[in-house]
C-alpha cells in the first residue's frame, strides 16, 4: 500500500471519529479565502453578526494571505488556517503526503471543536464544500452554483440562495445570504484598526521619504490579481511623469511583496523619479494608503483597502465590472471601455484589448481633476 492509499483510509478513519465528537459551544463560521479583494467583501458579513448578536462567536476560515488581513478583526473571535496551497503543493510527494492528512485533520478537528451551529459560505468552492461537510455542523449555507457543478454541489449544505444579479456589488451580494439567518446587512465598509506600529512606520517613511510635503502624494499600485486586469506598466510611468511636470506632485508606486519587478519595470520607464514605498501588505498598506491624496488602480484589493481609510480612489476597469467589484467612496471614479466583450469576467486573456483600450490622455485628465479637488 502506497503512503498515498494509506493517507486516504487514515482520512476515512478519522472522519469517522469526528462524527462522533460532540459539538461544545456553538458559534458561525464563515469560509472565505483570498485573494484580499475577496476577503474585503466577505468582511462586512462578520460585521453585520455582530452588530445583531454581540455575544455570537465568529470563526472564519481561510487561508495564510487572508489571516494577515483579518488576524485582530474586533468582529472575528478565531481564525482556522486551511494550507489549501501548501497542501496542494505537497501531497504529491510520498514523503509529504502523511504530514498533509495529519495537519489537514488537526485542522478540521480544530474546526469540530468550535462547536458550530450556522456555516456561510462565501467561497463556493470544492473546497469550502468539503470543509462545511466535515465540520459537524447541521445548518450549512451557500449561494447556489450553476451549470454542471449544480447538481453535485447541493450534497454538501443544507440552504442553497440562488445567486443574484450581477449588478449587484459582491459586498452587498454577500449580505444576502444573511437574510437566511433572520439578520438584515447594510453595506458597509468593515472598520479595520491599523496598528499603531504600522501607522509610525507609513508616517516617518512619508516625513523622510516625500520631498514636497505641501503637495499631493499619488499613490500608483499597478498589479491586481489577475494578470489580465493590468494595464500596461509602461502607461503606468506616462501617467506618473505627465501629472509630476504638470502639477509637481509626488508619485509613490506601491507594490505587495513578491510585486518589486513591476516596480522597477516603472521605473525604467520614467523620466522624472519616482518614490518607491516599501512592501507592504494587509494592515501596513492600509498605513500607507492613509497618506496618499488619490489611489491609481486596476482592479485589485487595494481599491476597497483605499474606500476603508477614505482615500479617493481612480479605478481602471477591464474584464471584470465595476459594479459588482468597483470602489464605492462619494469621490471615486471608475474608467472602462466598453467593448463588446466586457465584462467577460474571465480570469485568463490572451489579448487583453479592454485594459489596453484605456488611453493615457483619459486617465492624465480624471487623475489631475480629482487631485486639484482634493
């Protein structure tokens, strides 16, 4: 028998273990991995729960990038770390492959404990299924999947919401799965505290870092994430150099950790200098998004990380809609071509012709009237 047969009968083995744990304190549990956009519209569920029932226990499960972003939430009294990645990565090998069964049913023990009585699932997932499965839990909630993973994705809860229009923000999509458990959501964005830590750092870094103090500081993210909701960098460092000569402002480019060759590919292709922040991620980006005057981005996390810490925010939109994933502050601005592909809502292009349809001289115009209103 092959480690990776025995790693399945010890999987079973275990399962039926833990339908025989008894269930302690009862809470919610919430399923919801990254990437950090995802997280962020996920969050005002948490929130809204805890405005209805205060002394409710909300357990959240995710993966290693969401727990950066959500690890301290007020509204979030645990979090379970599902490897999903790592897991994946690492089962293959037969050397691997007892270490992934045991740490994947330490995890789902750990979930058994909790004692959960309502799971939402945000996710939608084989994944998130199979977590809400094997966790115990007898009220089991998920937006319905359509087409051919209907039907098998019924197995594994016991509500099913039918999914809603697409022109509905994913925040407020997310709230609808709420209305099951008798609690009404708002849209609103989700409070997140910045560390005071963090906070000293965005602030000695701009004192130290930014040359005009007296003038706007330009924040520049140019990834997302996917690839095919870029823009191209090049335009990218256009648009910085054009809005530096014009209006003397200061351009920070902002960048996540593993995200630096994007950055100096802008850079190359500049003609005035830039600043360059240092990586920064989860609560240390929202630091640094606090101190800029306007947000440049594609469609990515950093959008709803601005809304949160009211930072105007001028978005580029592609493949994807904005209203289902645009920014939702009074001041943002939205640019997208409509062509007669979009939204495709795909996650993979080969041509990209919608971002590239978005034209240097619009964003130059929006982005220089949002800075002189500022």
């Amino acid at each position: 028998m092959d480690s990776a047969t025995r790693g399945i009968e010890f999987t079973k083995i275990i399962l039926i273990l833990l339908n025989n744990l008894k269930e302690a304190n009862k809470c919610l549990c919430i399923i919801r991995f990254g990437p950090m956009s995802e997280i962020f519209h996920a969050l005002p569920v948490a929130c809204a729960i805890k405005r209805d029932s205060p002394d409710k226990r909300i357990v959240w499960v995710t993966d290693q990038a969401g727990s950066l972003l959500i690890g301290g939430h007020g509204n979030i009294d645990h979090i379970i770390i599902w490897k999903k990645n790592e897991w994946i990565r690492d089962f293959p090998y037969p050397h691997r492959t007892i270490t992934v069964v045991y740490e994947m049913v330490s995890t789902i023990f750990e979930l058994k404990r909790e004692g959960i009585d309502i799971m939402l699932d945000l996710e939608g997932s084989s994944t998130s299924r199979f977590i809400a499965r094997s966790s115990g839990c007898q009220t089991r909630i998920a937006f319905e999947c359509k087409g051919y993973q209907k039907y098998r994705f019924k197995s594994g809860y016991t509500h099913l919401i039918p999914m809603p229009r697409n022109s509905l923000h994913d925040y407020e999509r997310n709230l609808l799965i709420l209305k099951e458990i008798g609690i009404n959501g708002h849209r609103t964005l989700p409070l997140i505290e910045i560390p005071e830590e963090d906070q000293k750092r965005a602030e000695a870094f701009f004192e130290k870092e930014i040359p005009n103090q007296d003038k706007a500081v330009l924040g520049i993210y140019p990834g997302a994430d996917y690839e095919n909701r870029c823009w191209p960098l090049e335009r990218f460092a256009e648009v910085a150099d054009s809005l530096t000569q014009r209006l003397g402002i200061n351009c920070l480019l902002l960048w996540l950790p593993g995200e630096l060759n994007l950055i100096k590919s802008i850079e190359k292709n500049m003609i005035t200098l830039p600043i360059r922040a240092y990586s920064a991620s989860g609560k240390s980006m929202l630091a640094l998004l606090k101190n800029c005057s306007l947000l440049l981005s594609a469609d990515s996390a950093l959008i709803q990380m601005a809304n949160i810490v009211n930072t105007p925010v001028l978005s580029l939109f592609g493949p994807t809609s904005p209203e289902r994933r645009g920014p939702i502050g009074p001041h943002d601005r939205i640019i997208q071509r409509l062509l007669p592909c979009v939204p495709c809502e795909r996650l993979f292009c080969c041509e990209n012709l919608c971002m590239k349809a978005i034209e240097v001289k619009d964003i130059i115009k929006d982005a220089e009237e949002m800075l002189l209103e500022g």
